[in-house]
C-alpha cells in the first residue's frame, strides 16, 4: 500500500454519541485533514443489508465498497437507530471487516495531496486502523449525556422515537461494541481520554486543538 510521508495521522475511538465525530469534523477542518467517520461505512453497508436483502453478499459489498465516494456517506437515513443497530452487528463478520479495513487504511495514509493529513474515529482506529498516530484520542460521556444527544439528533428524523429507546439501544451498542472478538471498543496506553459530558463542542475543540498545537510546535510543524 501506498504511503503518504510527512502528513498529520489523528486516530480517534469512543463509544456511539460521545461527540467524536463532530470532534472529528471540526479537527479535521482547522487542520486541512481528510476525514473519514469509519462507523458510517458499517451504517453504509447495513443499510445495503436492509434495502436490497437479496443482493446482499461478500461480493455485492466488496463493489459496493470499492466504488464509495465519501458523499455516499453524507445520507441522512443512515443515521437512523435501525441501521445503527444493524451495524453494530454485521460489525463484528470477519470478510466485512476485512473489506472495510483496506479502504480505511487507503484513507489514513494516502490521502489526496491537498490535504496535510488524515483524521479517522471509529471503534478500533488507535490500536487496528492507524496505530502509529501522531495524536490518538479516545472520547467519552456518560451513558445519559450520550443518549440525550443522540435522541436529539433521532427526533429531527422520527418524530415518536422516545428518549427510552434511544438509551435502550445505545446501552446495546455498547455491549456489542466492547464484547466483539474481532477489533472491541477499548482505550489503548497511549490514547488521550477526553471526556465531554460537561464540555460544550467549542471546549472539546479547544482542549485537543491546545494538545495538536503544542506536539506540532515542539516538532516545528507549526
């Protein structure tokens, strides 16, 4: 696999509704980064599974995943509870992981040269994905905030969807996500833990901007 030289490598783990990804979207900006939520791919192929069952297979998803263009993932519908689930599942079959783990990796390492690096979240980024990360993050909130956040977001697109629900299925993810065998939710050594429960989108931004800035500094990157 081709590798860029010299480029900005962010890898990011959290559990689901933690703020990564706005996190992530915000970094990746002020840096001039690609960035690539690696848990919309899953949702992408997720909804594949629940929108053509009968074409669904290795094959199918293969082509479907090397002709992805990042617009693909910009649907709104894939973020529904429904797909979330389903991805948390079809997360954990070895040949979809597989297939996903080549187009992530073309991702962090050869981004186009326009960009001065990478930033990808997801579950397994800092330890499977790039796990030799300038900056490796790993975000958290507490249970509530996350589920208030992503019922928030839920209800713009289904107006019955209760609070209830949504903390029943984030509680689900959790579980599927920390207990898979292949590649679990876990904060490595050297990961940075940044909790948002009590931090507002500009804090968080804030907080890791002043953590990138200064190890870009000392290494005359900035």
């Amino acid at each position: 696999m081709k590798k860029r030289k010299n480029i900005i490598k962010i890898a990011i783990d959290s559990p689901a509704a933690a703020g990564a990804g706005t996190l992530a979207k915000s970094i990746s900006k002020h840096y001039n980064l690609l960035y690539l939520d690696t848990g919309k791919i899953y949702r992408f192929i997720a909804y594949l599974k629940l929108k053509f069952p009968k074409k669904f297979n290795q094959k199918y998803i293969k082509s479907k995943i090397n002709s992805l263009k990042i617009n693909d993932l910009s649907n709104k519908i894939l973020l529904s509870d429904n797909i979330g689930t389903e991805a948390s599942i079809i997360s954990k079959i070895p040949s979809i992981r597989k297939t996903v783990h080549s187009f992530q990796l073309n991702y962090a390492y050869n981004p186009p040269k326009k960009f001065n690096g990478s930033c990808l979240d997801g579950r397994d980024i800092t330890y499977n994905i790039v796990p030799d990360a300038d900056f490796k993050f790993f975000i958290t909130a507490n249970i509530k905030t996350r589920a208030n956040r992503r019922y928030k977001e839920l209800k713009v697109f289904n107006k019955k969807i209760t609070y209830e629900e949504v903390l029943k299925s984030i509680k689900n993810r959790d579980k599927n996500d920390l207990n898979r065998q292949i590649s679990p939710l876990k904060k490595t050594k050297d990961s940075l833990l940044i909790n948002t429960t009590n931090l507002n989108k500009r804090a968080c931004f804030l907080k890791i901007k002043k953590i990138i800035d200064r190890k870009l500094k000392i290494n005359g990157n900035l």
